[in-house]
C-alpha cells in the first residue's frame, strides 16, 4: 500500500505542476474547472489502481513519457534528488531540476546517440554521443566538445564510445568498439589525467567491444563487454588483465560496492556475481530469459537489474537471490540510476520509471 501512495502522491505533484503552468496563460475560471476535472481525473485513476491493478502499484515503480519524437532515451543520470538528465537516440538531451516533473530539452549540437552521461562532481560533468566525448564545468548548464575520434585516426573506421567514469579528480576513463561495415574490429580505451582536458588512448588486452566501465577507488576498476570479457585493473588503469569468468554471453553492465563485491549482468538473463574482488566470479540463477543491460545497488543487500521487453528484477540479500517486479512497460530498458532513496530507468521511445526506496 506504501508504493501505491506513493504512485498516487507523485502523479498528483504532477498534474499540480502542470497546472500551475497552465495558470499563466488561462484565465482563472477556465483554470479552476480544468483543476477540479484533474482532481476528479487523478482521484478516478486512484480508485481504478486499487480496485484492478494492485499488483502493479505495488512494484513502486511509476510510469511516465517524456517527448522524445519517438527516440529512445539510453541513459540516465541523478547528481541528487532535483537534479537530473536523460540522452538518448538523435542527440536527444534534457534536464529536470524538480525531481522529474519538468524536463527542459538541452541542444548539444550533434544527431549521435547519447549513450552515457556521469558527473565527477556536482560542476564537472562528462557525456559520451556517437565517437564524441562533451563536458560541462558549469553544472550541465552548457556542454562543450572535449574530444571528437575520426575515422582517419582509425583507417577509416568508425568508433563508438559506451561508458565514461572518473577514478579520481584527474583521472578518467572512456570504453567503446572500433567497427567498419557493422563488424567490431577493435575495443577502444581512452583516459584523461588532467580532468577530462585531454584524452589518449591505451591498449587493452581484448579486441572485442568494450560497453562499461567501473570503479571502486583510485586503483581498482572493472571494464565488462563482449563475449564474458571482464578486465581488471589493480594500478589505477596502468595496465588491465582480463579475470576468469563462467560465460561467454556479454556482458552490459558492472556495478561494483568496495574492494570485494560486485556484480554484472548481461545476455539471456546473465547475472554474475563476486565477494572476492573479481578472483571468482559465480553465475546466479534469474529466472528471466530477457538480456539485462543495467544493474544498481543503491546499498549492500538491495540491487535492481533492467533490461528488454520492460524487465525489472530485484534482491535484497547482496544478490544472491533475484524475484522479478512489474514494470509496467514492455518498452525496452536501457539504464538504471539511484539517488540515495530515488530510482530512474529509462528505455524505449522516452518511457522513464521512477522508483521511491522505503
């Protein structure tokens, strides 16, 4: 009942903000009839929940669309509970600084699909679209071309970039693939020791297609991506070893918590999982057959996974066991983000999902 009041107290937030947007250009009689009809309207949808869709309240997850011309949103990304952005296909990009109610389209100035955004620091920010890397320093407000890989720098191929995480103040790191005619021929690793000002590339041990990267200090990160491929790196990024994992599915997405702990998901339900800093790696059982793209733990025992057709699963024993919620899309889902308590998925044509933690 908890989450249906929380569904019910969201959406009414909503449709009071925008009513009091709708107030500055209607007069104040027209205002109140529409506001009472919403009342009715949102009190009506409340009923209706609870007497045929508990089930679905009861996931705490709520679902709404934001205008995207029918392009997907890839990921997304809270620097606290107001503060937030979402990207996606065309070079879509827009900002909310309400905690979802409002969203403001930002111009980036490229049609490339955004496809990671991460912030070092509540100024710094950093944002990956097609083979470009942009930065913010002035909290998302503006975003600038860092660094741009042309195909003349790679014989002619093209490169895509994935996903960007800074280890430090100074030091960051961006993976992606390198391909000609659609075929991956190369992964692409890149790194900055000046803040993001310059970026070279380095040499990984795997040529396959490297999609995320992940760390847990200043030393040790996690990069996952084609084929089981897990790297590691105990020097700061100095230099990567691949670890021994028991798939050959790829894998989307690492979401380490400390030295010890981590877990990654991928194709065909694939969900792994370490205690040892990634010296083993056990696969767990998740009773869902749909390729997962993202996974969180917003604390020790409590993590969610998303991925196609709308799925959503959920532990809260440090992921040893997994029981899947309703999503209430069968839109696909791309990228998860917590903010301490606030939850946000983002997929297909715009859907966003927003979750509230007990």
């Amino acid at each position: 009942m908890n989450s249906f009041c929380v569904f019910v107290s969201f959406w009414l937030r909503l449709l009071s903000y925008r009513s009091k947007l709708r107030y500055k250009t209607e007069n104040k009689t027209s205002m109140r009839t529409r506001t009472r009809a919403l009342i009715r309207l949102s009190a009506a949808i409340s009923v209706l929940l609870t007497l045929i869709g508990p089930t679905r309240a009861q996931s705490g997850w709520i679902p709404f669309k934001i205008s995207t011309g029918g392009a997907d949103l890839n990921t997304v990304y809270f620097l606290d509970s107001k503060r937030g952005w979402v990207g996606g296909d065309d070079g879509f990009l827009s900002r909310t600084d309400d905690g979802g109610l409002s969203w403001i389209k930002q111009a980036l100035g490229t049609t490339s699909a955004i496809n990671d955004i991460y912030f070092r620091d509540k100024e710094a920010g950093f944002l990956l679209a097609g083979n470009a890397i942009f930065v913010t320093r002035d909290n998302g407000t503006g975003w600038t071309q860092a660094r741009i890989f042309l195909p003349e720098e790679f014989d002619g191929a093209d490169v895509e970039l994935y996903s960007v995480r800074f280890s430090s103040k100074k030091k960051g790191w961006v993976v992606g693939s390198i391909s000609k005619n659609e075929r991956v021929i190369d992964s692409i690793l890149v790194y900055t020791d000046d803040g993001g000002e310059t970026w070279r590339r380095q040499r990984a041990p795997s040529r396959t297609e490297l999609i995320h990267i992940d760390f847990v200090s200043d030393k040790r990160g996690w990069i996952v991506g084609e084929g089981g491929t897990i790297l590691f790196t105990r020097d700061g990024g100095a230099s990567w070893t691949k670890q021994n994992v028991p798939t050959n599915r790829t894998l989307y997405h690492i979401d380490v918590r400390d030295d010890k702990k981590g877990w990654a998901a991928g194709e065909r339900g694939t969900l792994l999982r370490t205690t040892d800093g990634g010296e083993t790696w056990v696969e767990i059982p998740t009773n869902v057959s749909a390729t997962l793209l993202s996974i969180k733990f917003p604390s020790g025992d409590e993590g969610w996974a998303i991925g196609r057709g709308g799925t959503i699963i959920r532990t809260s024993d440090q992921g040893r066991t997994w029981v899947q919620q309703d999503s209430t899309t069968t839109q696909n889902l791309y990228s998860l983000n917590f903010n301490k308590k606030i939850g946000w998925a983002v997929g297909g044509a715009g859907i966003v999902l927003r979750y509230e933690r007990d």
